[in-house]
C-alpha cells in the first residue's frame, strides 16, 4: 500500500493541527514497516520530524497554490493509494480521500471567526467531507456535531482521540520552576493557560477571572502565565489586564516549544482552560500526564474529554472561573487529588493507539479501493471475452 499525507501544518506552530498529524506519522513508522508513505511538507525544517523511510515532497504554504496545483500535480506523480487531510481537499482530487476534521467551530460558534474565512470555510470543509471515504475526528462531540451539519452514513465519521506525545511526563517542581525562571523571567507561582490568543480561546474572560481571584484571594501570589502564538487578539488581552489593573502579573510567553512546554507545565500550581469551544483540548491532557490539575470549561467536548479528572466552570462566569481557581489553589488536598485523577485520565490515551485505528481506516479505505478496482478489470475482461 502506498498512503500519502498532507503534513504542510508540521513545523508551522499551527498547534494542534501540528501536534495531530506528526504524532501520527513518527507511530506509522513502527507500526506498518510494509506501507509506503509519503509526507506532503511546506516548511523544510519539517524533515526533522518525518520519519527517515517517507519519502518527502514539497509543495507550497500558501493554501491556494497547494490546494490548486502542488498537491494535485504530486497525487498524479505518486499514485497512492489514499490521501489524508485535515479540514481541506485539493482540487480535483480523485485519490481516495480520508479527512480529518477536529471540530465543525466555525458553524457552531461562527462569531468567532471573520465573515470571509466562515465562509471559505463552509464551503471547502463540505466539500471535503462529500467527497471523503472517511471523515476522522477527536471526540464523541466532535462526531455528532460533523452528522448535525452533514447528514451522512453514521459508520462514515468515525472517533479517533487525540492523545498526548511522550515528553509530557511529570517534572521535580523546584527543577520545572527554576528553568521557568531561566528562561522566561517567572518567578513567582503561576496558574498556566495554553493556546493560541484568540477569542474563542478565552484569555480576555481568563484575565477578567484572575483579577476576580485576587480580589476574592488577596493573599494569593500567584501570576498568570498565558501561552501561545501572538497575533491581533494579544492587545486585547494586554489592555484587559491593564483595565484590570492585573497587568504586573500577567505573562503573555508567545510560541513554546514542546521541549520548553513541558517545563512550564511542570512547574505550574494548574493549568486554567476557559475556551468556549473545542472538539478536543490537548492541553487538558498535556497539563494531566504532567501531573498537574486543571479547571476547564463545561462546554464542547472538554467535559468528555476531563471525565471528571478536572474541575469544570462556565466560560462565560468571571466568578465560576474565579471560585474554581481559588479552590485548587487554596484547597491542597482538592488539588492533589485533582492531579492523581488527571494523570490516570491521561494514562488512558495514546498516540500509538490512535495511529494503530487510522491504520485500520487507511487499509479499509485503500482496499475498498482495490477490491473496486479488481472488480471493474474483471468486468471489462468478461464483456471482451
């Protein structure tokens, strides 16, 4: 079998998307040793994170000329036997299709996203999906939001969870703080929120509720570590924290590397999740598997994906967000226990597994494929005979 990836999103800090595909990836390579894979990368220091036995080809970051030619004119060089996407097929595309689609946010909560890429989006992610053999996605939420918006066979969409790659594992508290302090000038206790700014993550509401924790708490000393890529949204949240008069105590990090990450997870009292909408949240497991407790919302598929191993608030109430911070903080044995539960909740994913179930949708794809394609020689066959 020879599948192809579009793997453009590694080494483009696209976050989770990134997180996703190159998980995946580096288990295929132990896990099928007799499939040809082909990895599609537009960043060249991707090459690191391929495994050595792909064969790699480029195509192009910009989203119109990969979509409109690259990957067309290399699916017609590589004839393999499927291709594998996240959210957007190229054009014309005639490979067998397997696409991954996180979340279906940009129908859900459309306010969070400008009128032109809503659309854009709409159209492209529905035609991806009519034209998918296989629609892939991290959560049971996830899965009955994609069948409310694009009636389907039920068997078509199917749930492969996210997990948490191997370096997230618990760190000495002092040794995690101490290369914070290093690196990033934190020296103080902080409570941790990770992800991209941007309003539907929620920092601005976060900022609000930290200025509330300390009016609630005034003895706590803690600071507010938020990290994630810097982009518009970040002086709106820069301009909350000075409204609030919190902005001496908030710490916006920009972009972290996993190998940094896992420091600034270790040496956290907790890791706050206020985004109002998420198909998964790998933050919550990351923050977990490194033994850390989390207070995330109730909303999406962060409930499930917590199962009862973290404490849940409304994104939308300044106090819930606040009280659920003031109790871990200030309630050890509630946060101890928090952190045990968060670990064995996190123990319970894996990236071998979930690499080990998109095999099994590749080759019941890729065969479907063969066995047509078998069928219609002996067909034509029949009828020259």
């Amino acid at each position: 079998m020879r599948f192809s990836v579009d793997a453009h999103a590694i080494g483009r800090h696209l976050t989770g998307n990134e997180v996703y595909i190159r998980n995946l990836l580096q288990r295929f390579a132990a896990l099928d040793r007799d499939s040809e894979f082909i990895a599609y990368i537009a960043a060249p220091e991707a090459v690191q994170w391929i495994p050595e036995r792909f064969r790699v080809r480029q195509v192009s970051a910009n989203p119109f000329k990969r979509l409109g030619w690259d990957l067309p004119l290399r699916l017609r060089e590589d004839r393999p036997d499927l291709l594998h996407v996240q959210y957007t097929a190229p054009l014309g595309c005639r490979t067998p299709l397997v696409a991954t689609v996180h979340d279906v946010s940009f129908l859900e909560r459309p306010e969070f996203f400008p009128l032109a890429r809503r659309l854009q989006l709409r159209k492209t992610v529905s035609s991806t999906v009519r034209r998918a053999a296989r629609i892939l996605t991290p959560s049971q939420f996830s899965r009955a939001a994609i069948l409310r918006y694009f009636p389907s066979s039920p068997d078509q969409v199917v749930v492969v969870p996210n997990a948490v790659s191997s370096e997230f594992r618990p760190m000495p508290y002092e040794q995690a703080r101490a290369r914070v302090l290093d690196r990033f000038g934190v020296a103080h206790p902080y409570i941790l929120m990770v992800g991209d700014l941007q309003p539907r993550k929620n920092q601005v509401g976060l900022v609000r509720a930290f200025a509330e924790l300390l009016r609630m708490a005034p003895a706590v000393p803690h600071r507010l570590v938020l990290v994630g890529k810097r982009n518009g949204y970040t002086e709106a949240v820069r301009r909350e924290a000075e409204r609030c008069g919190v902005s001496g105590r908030v710490h916006l990090t920009g972009f972290i590397a996993d190998q940094d990450l896992v420091a600034v997870y270790g040496g956290c009292d907790m890791l706050a999740f206020p985004s109002f909408y998420e198909g998964f949240g790998i933050p919550i497991l990351e923050a977990m598997a490194c033994g850390r407790a989390v207070a995330c919302s109730n909303v999406s598929a962060m409930p499930e994906v917590a199962d009862g191993a973290a404490i849940l608030f409304d994104p939308h109430s300044t106090v819930e967000m606040a009280k659920a911070m003031r109790d871990l903080l200030l309630d050890r044995e509630l946060r101890q226990r928090m952190e045990r539960l968060g670990q064995q909740r996190a123990g319970q994913f894996s990236w071998e597994l979930s690499a080990a179930k998109t095999l099994e949708v590749y080759y019941e794809v890729a065969g479907s494929r063969q066995r047509s394609a078998a069928a219609a020689a002996r067909t034509v066959t029949v009828t020259k005979s």
